[in-house]
C-alpha cells in the first residue's frame, strides 16, 4: 500500500516531494499570482477600450506562462520578446533620456495606469524572491531554500525584463493620454 502525501508536501520535481514552503514553490505562487493580476488589468484594459493595451499585456501573460512552465520542469527559458523588442531593447526602451520628462506614477492617470503600474511593482517584488531562491548566498536574512537549488540567471533576467517592458507600457499609456 502506497503511503499517503502530507498536506503540507507538493512535487518540486518529478516525484521529488518539498514543503509547500519551500523557496521555489513559493516562487512558483508569486508566478501565478502575477498571472492572475495581468488577467485582471487585461479586463480592466477591454472595458476601457483600450484593445492595444490588452494585447500587450497579453503578451507579458503568454511570456509568464512560459517562465513558469521553464521553472516547473527545470528548463532554461530566452529571454522575452516584448512588443515587437528583445531583451536588450525592453532594456534600453524602459531608460528614456534626460531631455524627456519622466511621468510619476499619478491616480490622474486612471485605473489602467495605476494597474500598470502595479504589476510592475509585483514583477519587482517576483525578481527580489526569484534572486532569494536561485542565488541565496547573495542575500540577506533567511530564506528556506534548498542548498541543490540551480542558479537561475534567465529567470532573473525575464523578470527583470518584464519589469521593464511595463515600465516601458506604463509611460506610453501615459503619454497616448496627454497626446488626446
């Protein structure tokens, strides 16, 4: 007779039980979370009719289903390929000259832009866990993460990445505002 699974155990890898706690399954729920949040500025973006925002935001969702389907079975993921830019231009369109004035994030501009706005945050706070669980010797404070956790270099780079490329929507959600 087979032994039953502890609530409190989930598969990490295969047949390779963790504690629900463990460092990279608490990585995998704030990538499901961030799926969550994306879908919901998706309906958000659709009843204000803004369809292009939607479908950009479709594409961070496609690109997160994909990092969380690399992290499950322990593939290497590429970096993203965001609104028509690699990684290295989501990475040089989110740092916009001196000359240009910068928008601070503002309720003036509306519900998508703070919900923009936020999942950006939360891809950030996404990146802080994903350096804690695939670099814990860089880290401050505990973390309950297992010394055979891999390194995680693209993963930290896709969120990194994502971060950015909102950062990069957010400022032109703001300015398609100013320019109606």
């Amino acid at each position: 007779m087979k032994s039953k699974k502890p609530e409190y155990m989930t598969s990490l890898l295969g047949d390779r039980m963790v504690s629900k706690a463990h460092g990279r399954i608490a990585f995998r729920g704030s990538i499901d979370s961030l799926e969550a949040e994306v879908i919901e500025a998706q309906v958000l973006a659709s009843q204000l009719g803004e369809e292009k925002y939607c479908a950009f935001l479709g594409e961070i969702l496609d690109y997160l289903k994909k990092l969380m389907m690399a992290e499950v079975k322990d593939k290497p993921i590429d970096p993203p390929f965001l609104f028509g830019m690699d990684s290295d231009e989501i990475h040089k369109g989110s740092h916009f000259s001196v000359e240009r004035t910068i928008p601070f994030p503002s309720f003036k501009y509306g519900p998508l832009a703070a919900r923009i706005n936020k999942l950006r945050t939360k891809v950030r706070e996404a990146e802080l866990l994903a350096v804690k669980v695939f670099h814990p010797g860089e880290t401050e404070g505990p973390a309950n993460i297992s010394s055979d956790t891999e390194r995680r270099d693209d993963i930290i780079l896709a969120l990194n990445r994502i971060s950015s490329a909102l950062w990069w929507l957010f400022v032109h959600y703001v300015d398609s505002l100013q320019k109606d």
